[in-house]
C-alpha cells in the first residue's frame, strides 16, 4: 500500500514537471511570433502635417494685484459691535451696511428724552396760557382794583375834610389821619401791584427756562438720532472688503481701524521681471493675463517699466492695469503674457518632433511607410514650439514622437487617421 502511493506521488511530480516544459515552449514561441509581427510593421509614432501659423514670441510671469485706491474705516461713535455683515473678499456698493453697532442704550436714551420733551411741552403750554391771562383773571387783580376804588374815596373823603379843616370844622389831627389812611391805601397798592408784577416776572422765567431746557433736549435728541444713524458703518463707494480688523462683541470706536476697503479704481498688475527680462518688455507692450483661479483672460497693456533695477536682485518691476468693472482682492495673483512679437506664416512644430543630434538638428519626414532622416534650420522658440527656417516644407509629414527608434529609412506605423 505504501509502495503504491510513492508511485502515484512520482507520477504526479512528472506531470507537473512536463505541463511547465511545454507551456514555456508555448509562451517562447508566441512571443517570437509578436516580435516578428512588431518587427514586420515597424516602430510605432505619431505623424503631423506641416502648417504655417502666427509666431508669437511671449514671456510668461506671475504677478501680483495692487490697488492704490483703498480706505481703512472706523466707526462715528463708540460702541459694541453687534454684527458684522461683510467677510474679507466681499465686493460692496456705496452705502451698503458692513456692521452694526449695540445702539440699545442709544435708543433707552432716546426714549427718556421724548418723555422729558412731552412733559416739557404741557408745561410750556400751561406757562404761556397763564401769562396770556394774568392781567385779567389773577386773584391779586382784583385786590388790587379794590385798593385803587378805596384811594379814589379816601381822596375824595380827603379833599372834603380839607376844606372843612379850612373853615375850622375840624382839627388838624383828624386831617393827618385821614391823609395817613391815604398813604396806607396807596403803599398797599403798591406792594399788590410789585407782587403782581413779580408773579408775572416768575410764570416768564419759567417758561423761558422750559424752554431752553427743551431746547437742551431737543439737541440732545438730535445727537442721540445721529448717533443711531452712525451705529452703523457703510461703504463710501463701491469696492471690495480686503481686510476685517474687528470681531463681533468687540468694543468699536473712532480712528480704531475697523475695515479696509479698495476702490474698483485704479486696479492694476505688479510683476517682477529680471533685468534682462525687463529690456524685452516696453511701455504699450501688448499683455494677457488671468486672475486668481477665474479662467477669464483679459486684455491690456503695459503702462509702467521700472527705469531702475534694484541694485541688490537686480529685478524691477513692470504695471498694467486691470481695466474691469469687477474688483479683485488685492495680493490675488495674476498669470501674465507679455506678447513681445508676431510674425504670420511661420512653420512652426513642436519639440517632441526635433531630435538634436551632434552638430545639427534633424526630423523625420514620412513617405510611403518609412522615415527619411533631414536636417533643418531652428529660429525662435514660443512656448513648447519651434519656428522652422529651412529643410521643411508647408505639407511635409513628420514623426512627432518615440523619436530615440527612428533613424533613416526607419519603417512605421501609426493608429490615425489622416491624409498621410
């Protein structure tokens, strides 16, 4: 039994041991069949057609978003700040709210000063309708109009007793005592009528000291109405919020920075360029550039070219305006084009199609499934193409990659399509 099972473990170790010989002389042989198969149509590559298109000779730089119209804003009054309606970022028009100040104890103010201004009112009112009336309803008028009948008798009565005092009717003492009661009656009618004027003086002055007082309150109301108006601190123009310097809860007030706001005028691009770079740009250079991560590609002009390069990084700078009705944060980065030039109908290809060689620089023209080997003639560079003095011709087929397998008479092959 144990005999048996030796056997059938050899037979197992043989089959295993033939089954890999003969899949590797499977897998060699279709291999060599790929190869001669790859072999037979060539190296694979890319073609294109020669063309003449506009050369544009370009720089290309980063800069950076300037704004030279910008305001920093505090708030009129002194107050803890409320809500902050605006974020950094945020494009604003003139008179539009950025925060609101705590103005509950402005308007308890107010409050009071309506009340002391109501009840100032009535008391006006009453002053001046007893000043109005005085003369004619004051109990002491009437005192008064019965002291000055009294001395209208008593002088009567006087006059009578002199002339019997004359004709010795009567004696000199009961003259005197009637001329004393005389005198009396017309001191009391002085003291009434300086009590009454006095009293008249007093309701005037009290009326004009309410009204002054009401005076006081109505300015202090006004201020108190203004004060409300500045509790909250609004654009002066239309622009964008570079900087919020001030939190929710935090105590506002005049010349303490609140925000910062740049004008949509005046925006422009600051670029730093090397000074052999800045030789190529010139004032009215044409320029196109983006902002920020928007896509929009704008047009423009350079204005400013630095005259100076600063003696340390021998870098100066170079402005163009940003001439859009949007408003960019300033310190936004911006991709800039210089266009330096540009000449029409030039042949212009690609990199990935030129193989530099010892001492000259060669493509590959395609014809009839094979490569031909020739030499031309490199002017300028623009971006990741070349310009083609000579050695190339408007219609010429050329290999535009896996250059490193071509060489001269190379066989081909290529996936696309096309009148090759």
């Amino acid at each position: 039994m144990k005999k048996s099972k030796n056997k059938i473990a050899v037979a197992i170790v043989i089959i295993i041991v033939l089954s890999i010989a003969l899949g590797r002389t499977v897998f060699l042989s279709l291999s060599e069949e790929q190869n001669i198969e790859k072999d037979s149509n060539g190296v694979y590559a890319n073609l294109m057609k020669v063309k003449k298109d506009k050369l544009i000779e370009e720089l290309n730089f980063i800069g950076t978003v300037r704004n030279d119209s910008s305001s920093t804003l505090s708030t009129k009054i002194t107050g803890e700040i409320n809500q902050i309606l605006i974020n950094e970022g945020d494009y604003v028009e003139k008179g539009d709210s950025l925060l609101i100040l705590d103005k509950s104890q402005l308007e308890a103010s107010m409050k009071t000063i309506l009340q002391k201004e109501n009840t100032l009112n009535t008391q006006i009112s009453y002053l001046k309708e007893q000043i109005s009336t005085f003369y004619s309803s004051n109990p002491l008028m009437d005192k008064i109009e019965t002291v000055e009948n009294n001395i209208e008798f008593q002088e009567r009565e006087l006059s009578k007793m002199e002339k019997l005092y004359e004709g010795d009717a009567i004696s000199k003492t009961e003259l005197d005592k009637a001329k004393h009661q005389l005198n009396t009656l017309k001191i009391q009618k002085s003291e009434l009528k300086s009590t009454a004027d006095n009293n008249f003086e007093q309701l005037v002055h009290e009326k004009n000291m309410s009204e002054k007082q009401l005076e006081e309150l109505k300015s202090s109301l006004d201020e108190i109405e203004l004060s409300i108006s500045n509790s909250q601190l609004t654009a002066p123009y239309d622009g964008i919020i570079s900087q919020v310097m001030v939190e929710e809860g935090e105590l506002a007030m005049p010349n303490k920075p609140a925000l910062i706001i740049s004008s949509t005028e005046n925006q422009k691009i600051v670029i730093n360029l090397s000074e052999a770079d800045l030789k190529k740009v010139k004032k009215d250079t044409r320029v196109e550039f983006k902002i920020g991560t928007n896509d929009e590609i704008h047009l423009g002009q350079v204005t400013y070219v630095s005259s100076n390069v600063n003696p340390a990084t021998r870098v100066g700078t170079v402005e163009v305006p940003i001439n859009s009705s949007k408003v960019y944060s300033s310190g936004s980065s911006a991709e800039v084009k210089f266009i330096l030039s540009e000449i029409e109908d030039q042949i212009l290809i690609p990199a990935s199609s030129i193989k530099t060689l010892t001492d000259k620089n060669v493509v590959y023209i395609y014809k009839e499934d094979i490569v031909r080997e020739r030499e031309i003639e490199l002017g300028r560079k623009t971006g990741n193409m070349y310009q083609v003095l000579s050695g190339l011709e408007v219609g010429d087929v050329i290999a535009e990659n896996n250059l490193d397998s071509l060489y001269d008479g190379t066989s081909i092959y290529t996936f696309e399509e096309g009148d090759f």
